[in-house]
C-alpha cells in the first residue's frame, strides 16, 4: 500500500465514524491497529464515544428517576 493511502485511509475512517456518530450512532467504533498517532487517535475515537454512551445511559437513567418523583 503507498505512504499515502497508509495515511489517508485511516483519516477517512475516522472522518466517516465522526459523521456516523453526529447522526447518533453511538455503536460506531474505528479500528486501531498500530502504535503511532493514528492508530492513538483512533483510540481516543473510540474511548470519546464510550464516554459519551455512558454518558446518555446515566442521564436517561437520572431522567427516569426524576420522573417518578
């Protein structure tokens, strides 16, 4: 594979995956093989949208709680 793809194609990935979760798919998760900075990135991808599931399920959870009072 040229130098370029090799960079390129994981920024695509990336990009894709930013946009799949700003429509709400918050199962989107990139794949992060290697050690350098977009393999790094890609990891931090993915621990960002776990947060952010966790996130939702305990505000869900604490608007559930509220509304039974």
């Amino acid at each position: 594979m040229p130098t370029a793809r090799r960079i390129t194609k994981p920024i695509d990935e990336l990009v894709q995956a930013n946009r799949r979760l700003a429509e709400g798919d918050m199962a989107v998760r990139v794949h992060t093989p290697g050690r350098g900075e977009l393999a790094m990135l890609g990891r931090s991808f993915n621990s960002m949208v776990d947060t952010l599931e966790r996130t939702q399920r305990e505000l869900l959870h604490k608007e559930k709680l509220a509304s039974m009072g």
